[in-house]
C-alpha cells in the first residue's frame, strides 16, 4: 500500500450498497414496454399515476407568497405554530400537558433526532425494532450508536399481524429500552395491532419501563385522522416518559419538502424541561434550524378552517382509494383475503426474491425485493393484470418454493 493509500481517511471506508428502490425506479422508468407498473415507490399516486400538490397546498402557498414578510432565521425549535397545530390532530383529547415539540427535516430527522437523544440519555441503549419494518429505520437507529433488537410483528404465511412474537420479544426488554412502534399503516405489511393490542402494549411497556418511539408518518391514510392515533394514545396514556415523530410528507403530500416534528412527553416537568434542551441541542448541531417552507404551508392551512377542512377532503379520498384497492386485491387474488383489515399503502406479499424478479423480466412488475408492493400504483383498470401475473409467478415456482426464502 502506498502512503497516500495508507493515509486515506475514504480508502478505509466500507462502501454502501445503493438503495435498492432508487435503482428499482431508474429501472422502471427506463422500462418500455407500455404496460409496466411501477408498484415499488413509496408515494401516493392517484388513478392517473400522478402525485399530485395538495389543492389546499396550492392555496397556502399562495398565501405564503403574499403575506411572507421575512426569511430570517427560527431557531432549532422550528416554527412554533406549525407545532402548536398539529398538537390537537395528534394528542386530540389526550391533551397537550407535558408535552414539547421540535420541528424536523421530515418523518426522518424526526427519528433521527429521537434516536440521537435516547443515545445521549443512555449510551449504549438497546431499542426494540419491529420484523420486518421500514428499511431505513435500521440505519438511522445505528447510525445514532444504538443497539438494535428486533420483534417480530407479522406471519408472512397467514398474511396477517404476529401479535403473539411481539409480545414475546418484548416481555425480554429491559427498563430504559425503548419501542419503537409505527401509530398506523404500518410499512411494509401493513397490519396494525388492534385496539386491544395496543392495550396489552401499553401495559406492558409500563410494567417493563420501557420508553416508546412512535413513528407516526401515515396519519389519515388508514382508518381516519383521528382513529389512526387511537391506539398510539393507549401506549401514551401508560408511558411516563414518550417520544413521537411526526411525518407530514405523506398525509399533506410534500415529501421533498422535508416536514415532520418530534414531539417528547413526560410526566416529570424537570425530565421534559432536560429532554427539550437535549433536543434544540442535538437539532442545533446537525441542522441548525428546520427547512421552513413545508412547516409554514401546514400552519397556514391548519390555522384557516376553509383550508383545513379543503386538505381532510383530500386527505380522506386518497385514503378511500387506497382502502379501495385493497378490499379489490383482497378479493381477487388467492389467499389474500386478510388484506381486507390492514391499512395504508402498503401490502407484504408473500413472493420470494425469485418471484418478484420473474414479476419484473416477464410481466413488467417492479416492486420490492421482500414482495412490498404500493397500493398507490394499481388503479381498478390494472389490478386484474397484476393478480393474473401474481398468480402466474407463484404457480410457476410453487414446487420447492417456501416463504423463509424471502
Ligand atoms: C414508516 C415510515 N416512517 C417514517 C418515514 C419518513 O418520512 P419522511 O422522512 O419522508 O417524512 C417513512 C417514509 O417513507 C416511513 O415509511
């Protein structure tokens, strides 16, 4: 090795493989045959395939381009009415008492910026992940310097929530471990525990002192804004000590606009006093202060009744169409009747690696390499060509196929 070789602070470093959904799109895009389906990006699209800007967007943003009378800096904090709005949607009757809030770049910095402090308040902490969850929670867990445990949360042969695994794993967490629970629509399956299970997690995350991380990026798009917190709140009820964060990307569709909070609970004035300090720390030392535009465009719509009733109406018929696709799918295809009760945009299906690349080469298909399919990219003129080409794949390898090779 030479001494430039030797002395390379990048020559030491192990090289990342490139995310593998970003690779997938590029794919699809330079796809051409005319029936191709993109079913693995994890947008909402409507029945034409667009993403389209919020109509009450579109007026708050005009809004903003008027009354707009300064660019200077916020703060680490964020802007303060943007949280103080969205506080009501969230905690709703559980109140806001012993609550604070830091606006953050997205869903992502959210729980970056969680995992961040419960690093600093216990290096070394281990936290509780659900199998499979979110590909990026993960990394952004480690990244922190956190140890990663996992529970598992779903039985891909029966297609439905493995309540009985995550009660297992958990019953081994230790006080000070923190859970990391997504509220609703849970990425990739999803199946949400019912409400009698978010009971039964609640009292155990109290009898076991363990802290939750709820991860809340998809509300109103599974059964409603306000039933999708209900069974978060059960846990928040039961926890002295909490932490939740928030993602607005998706419920008010400006996911590049980077727009989601963190918001802390305790129940000791003094512990959340030092956890809000911890915070506008950490946020201060990474980015110092929030992008703003995404913020402001949410604090405009949810302080004007017009608009905010404008942006539910929206918000509930991307939801109907997602709801509808599935009960569509459910019905359908074989063996995938259990989709009928899970929510949100996003299905688990029980395909092998093998199986989904054949869905791609012969049938024009992408979508996740652990089966992950969005509702979002089926519309009720494509979904029959999907279900023959799923059945298709899964009675052409079905000899010697098992799901444990996924
Ligand atoms: C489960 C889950 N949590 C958090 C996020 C983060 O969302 P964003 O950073 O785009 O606001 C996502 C995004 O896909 C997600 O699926």
């Amino acid at each position: 090795m030479t001494d430039a070789a030797s002395q390379s602070v990048f020559g030491g470093l192990s090289p990342h493989e490139p995310d593998g959904l970003l690779a997938l799109i590029g794919a699809c895009r330079a796809d051409a045959r005319p029936h191709k389906l993109d079913l693995g990006v994890g947008v909402y699209r409507d029945q034409h395939g667009r993403t389209p800007v919020f109509g009450a967007v579109k007026a708050a943003e005009r809004h903003l381009l008027e009354m707009q009378d300064t660019k200077s800096y916020l703060g680490p904090q964020g802007d303060v009415g943007f949280l103080d709005a969205l506080k009501p949607i969230i905690f709703g009757s559980r109140g806001t008492a012993g609550v604070f809030g830091a606006q953050t770049p997205g869903g992502t910095g959210a729980l970056r910026l969680a995992a961040d402090l419960l690093a600093s308040g216990r290096p070394g902490a281990r936290v509780f992940i659900g199998d499979p969850t979110w590909p990026n929670h993960p990394q952004i867990f480690q990244a922190a310097g956190l140890r990663l445990e996992r529970y598992g949360c779903f039985d891909a042969t029966t297609q439905t929530a493995d309540f009985d695994a995550t009660m297992a794993a958990l019953e081994t967490a230790r006080p000070g471990d923190a859970v990391l629970l997504q509220a609703c629509c849970h990425n990739p399956t999803g199946a949400d525990p019912s409400l009698d299970q978010w009971a039964t997690l609640a009292r155990l995350i109290e009898r076991r002192g363990l802290i939750p991380l709820i991860d809340l990026a998809y509300q109103g798009l599974g059964r409603g804004l306000e039933p999708d917190t209900a069974g978060m709140r059960r846990v928040l009820e039961a926890a002295p000590e909490a932490l939740v964060a928030y993602s607005c990307d998706k419920n008010f569709g400006l996911y590049r606009e980077r727009t989601g909070a963190l918001f802390v609970l305790a129940r000791d004035p003094l512990h959340l006093a030092n956890a809000a300090s911890n915070i506008l720390a950490l946020a201060g030392a990474s980015w110092a202060m929030p992008p703003d535009h995404g913020a402001a465009v949410v604090r405009v719509i949810l302080q004007d009744a017009a608009l905010s009733a404008q942006w539910e109406a929206e918000l509930e018929t991307m939801r109907q169409r997602l709801a509808g696709m599935r009960k569509a799918l459910a019905s359908q295809a074989t063996n995938l009747a259990a989709l009928d009760g899970h929510h949100g945009m996003f299905v688990s299906l029980p395909l092998t690696p093998g199986q989904v690349a054949r869905l791609r080469e012969t049938h024009a298909i992408y979508c996740a390499p652990s089966g992950r399919i969005n509702l979002a990219g089926l519309t009720p003129e494509t979904l029959s060509n999907f279900t023959h080409a799923y059945e298709a794949v899964r009675q052409a390898s079905s000899v010697g196929t098992n799901v444990h090779d996924r």
